[in-house]
C-alpha cells in the first residue's frame, strides 16, 4: 500500500517496464518492487529492496531497466520512508559505479576513458558487425542467435557492459542536482552515503567540491567527515590541499586519516602536486594509521578495509611507500573479495613451512600471529576456505576452526558453513 510517499511514483507505470529487461529477464516486476520500497510493510520492503537490487544490478551488471528506476530511486533517496532511504542511496551508488570501479582507489573514476571505450561499442558501431556475421552465416541454429541480438542491438542496446553501466552512471549524474540536498539531512547515514556517491563523479566537480568542504566544516559525525574528504582527493585538485591540512590534526584518528589519503591521492593523480612538507605529514599519518588497529567506524571505501586502503595508497606514491608502514597493513585482513590479499600476505610473512610439529602460537613473531589471529577471528569464514590451500602448504590449520584452537580462542561451527 502507498501512503503519503505516492507521489515519488508519479510516472511510475508510463513506463515499458515489460519491454525492458533485467538480470531475471522481464522487468515488469519493478513497478511492485518500487511501490514495496515506499509501503509501510518492513518486511515486504526489505524483500523488494533485495529482489530489486539483485535484478537491475547483479553482480555488478546493469541492464535496460537500470537506468529507468534511477530517477524513481532518487525521489526515494530524497523523501521516501526513513527505513528506504538508506538502501536507495547505496543502490544508486552501485548502478552508478560497481566494485571493480571503485577498485581504482587512487586516481577515482576515469570518466573521459569510460566514456570512450563505451562508444566505440555503442549500438550504432556494433550493429553492422552482427549484419555482417548475419549475412555470412549458414547454420540455421546460428543465424536464430545472430537475429536475435542483431534485433536487440538495432533497439538501441549493448553487449558491451561498459556501455550498459555508462548508462546506469549517467542516469545517476543527471539525479545528482536533486540528491545535493542530501549533504544536510538529518541523518548521518544517509549524509555518508550522498558524500560517498560524489566521490565518482569528476565531471561536477567544480559544484560538489565545495559542497563537501562546507559539509566537512560543519559536521559532527566523523564518518561523513571521513568520507566527505577522501571524495575531495578523489574528485579535487592540489587546489584543495590547504582545505585538507587542518584536518590532519583531527581529534579522531579516522578524519586524520582521511585527510592524509585525500592528500596523497591529491599528488597522485594530478599534474600540480602537493607541497611537499604537507604531503610528508600526510605519509607520516598513514604510517601512524598502519601500525595501529582500524577505528571502530570506517568509511566505505575499499570496501571498508582499512588496513588495505592504507597499504594501496601508500603503494601509489612515486617516492616509494614506508616499507614499515606496509608491514604493519600486511597481516591485518578485513576484507578480502577474491583472497588475493590474504595470499599475499601468507606468502611474505610465511615464505616457508612451519615446522612439525607446529610451534606453539605465542612463540611466532608478531607479524605472523595478528595474520592468523584476524584469519581466526574473521566474521567472513570464506576468506579462510579461499586459501585453504596455502594454510596447508606453510603447515598451518587450513580451516577457521582449526586457526581457532591454534591461537587459543573457541570453535564455532562458522566455518562448516
């Protein structure tokens, strides 16, 4: 049932949702998803919200109906039920830009590069290739397929997923001018998510910047303030280097750490480097961040690996990263989508076996016992089944139950699962 949030749907059925398609196939179940979103059942919107999200975009892809909820989404990010807002922010994020995007933590998004790749496999320039295999094919079987998405790409679509997800992005940009309200909600949450979703979005930066300096000059929360910063350096100039400094002297470690990233980020990716006395204190900051455990609340970025964040950002400077300072990131796991991390971090700080039988945990060097003790106390059990392999290899437990007994905590039956 729609309450008083009705009007966020106006034009909500003018569209051809079963004319387009998402990952599930037909959209027409979007329109109900949508109207769920703004219900007042909390389990009914929760459901839509992930039945929605995993169709328009899954696993990173977006689809013909992406970029037409967009401007839906946007009105609920805006005004929608409180319990909405949040998830709808994240998800125009995601149809915005996917994790292999954000993955590029110290330059942002290359928009002019996205842009050209895209066009060269837009629908006008693909379309006479699939003409060209039409016409030359024999095989029956075959020419079906070849008319089928010849057909689909005539209708003005894409198999290239650059260009599919240029789409999702640029539908968000169009939204942006209404979502600007967000930076003075009410609600932190929903501030770090709008400040989050500006960092990707170089080509407005000379309107978001000084939105997010003004939001940071202001804010109490130090999560926005965080977030809000790190999307200066992404989106900013050297410029903005005076802006940042006095946040290096933050009381919290987390806005301190920001301010350092941002700076280092600053010199990175642009032509008018950071002066080099303030990027010094910036480097020195990250190294104090290193070896000290992540902050109870992090940001979003890398997905919030902290330890990781440091380590990919000092990597990217040109005079060479703090040996010590990585070091310290290297045993520290948080967050690791394919174990790539973890396994590197095995191999330098166990480039042999242990011996048998293993010694005891607290007799191993202090690098090697934080790696096994995250490993042990990891809430992604997965992480420890992705390198199984290479536990075994070094002669350590190769389970998270077995890591457990090995450092002295108790089992769980997590890692059956």
């Amino acid at each position: 049932m729609i309450d008083e949030h009705h009007d966020l749907l106006a034009g909500l059925d003018d569209v051809d949702w079963a004319g387009l398609s998402h990952a599930h196939g037909s959209a027409e179940d979007v329109p109900g998803r949508m109207r769920a979103l703004c219900g007042t059942d909390d389990q009914a919107r929760q459901e839509a919200f992930h039945s929605l999200s995993n169709s328009i975009f899954h696993q990173g892809s977006r689809y013909q109906a992406s970029a037409h909820a967009v401007p839906f989404l946007a009105r609920i990010a805006v005004a929608g039920p409180p319990a909405a807002r949040e998830d709808t922010g994240w998800l125009l994020t995601r149809l915005a830009v996917d994790w292999h995007d954000e993955y590029d933590l110290t330059t942002g998004i290359n928009t002019a590069g996205w842009r050209a790749a895209a066009a060269e496999h837009s629908p006008e320039k693909v379309l006479p290739w699939y003409e060209e295999q039409l016409a030359a094919a024999t095989d029956e079987d075959r020419r079906t397929m070849l008319r089928e998405i010849r057909d689909w790409v005539a209708a003005g679509n894409s198999p290239d997923a650059r260009w599919s997800a240029l789409r999702g992005y640029d539908a968000v940009l169009a939204e942006l001018p209404g979502l600007l309200v967000l930076l003075d909600d009410a609600d932190p949450r929903i501030r770090t998510r709008i400040a989050y979703l500006l960092a990707w979005f170089p080509e407005v930066a000379a309107t978001t910047l000084p939105l997010l300096l003004a939001r940071t000059a202001r804010e109490d929360d130090p999560v926005v303030t965080a977030t809000a910063l790190v999307a200066v350096g992404l989106i900013g100039t050297a410029a903005q280097a005076a802006d940042l400094a006095p946040y290096l002297d933050a009381d919290e470690p987390l806005v301190r750490w920001a301010a350092a990233t941002a700076l280092v980020r600053l010199t990175n990716h642009r032509q008018d480097a950071v002066e080099p006395r303030l990027l010094d204190r910036a480097v020195a900051e990250l190294t104090t961040a290193a070896d000290n455990p992540a902050p109870t609340r992090v940001t979003d970025y890398n997905e919030g690996d902290f330890h990781g964040h440091i380590e990919r950002t000092l990597r990217s400077l040109p005079t060479g990263a703090p040996q010590a300072a990585l070091a310290a990131c290297l045993p520290r796991v948080e967050r690791d989508r394919d174990g790539h991390r973890t396994r590197t971090a095995l191999d330098k700080l166990f480039p042999t076996p242990l011996p048998d039988p293993l010694p005891a945990y607290a007799d191993l060097p202090v690098r090697q016992r934080q790696l096994l003790g995250a490993l042990a106390e990891h809430h992604h059990p997965w992480i420890v089944r992705w390198v199984s392999g290479t536990l075994a290899e070094r002669g350590l437990p190769d389970s998270q139950d077995g890591l457990r007994a090995y450092v002295g905590l108790p089992g769980t039956d997590r890692a059956a699962r």
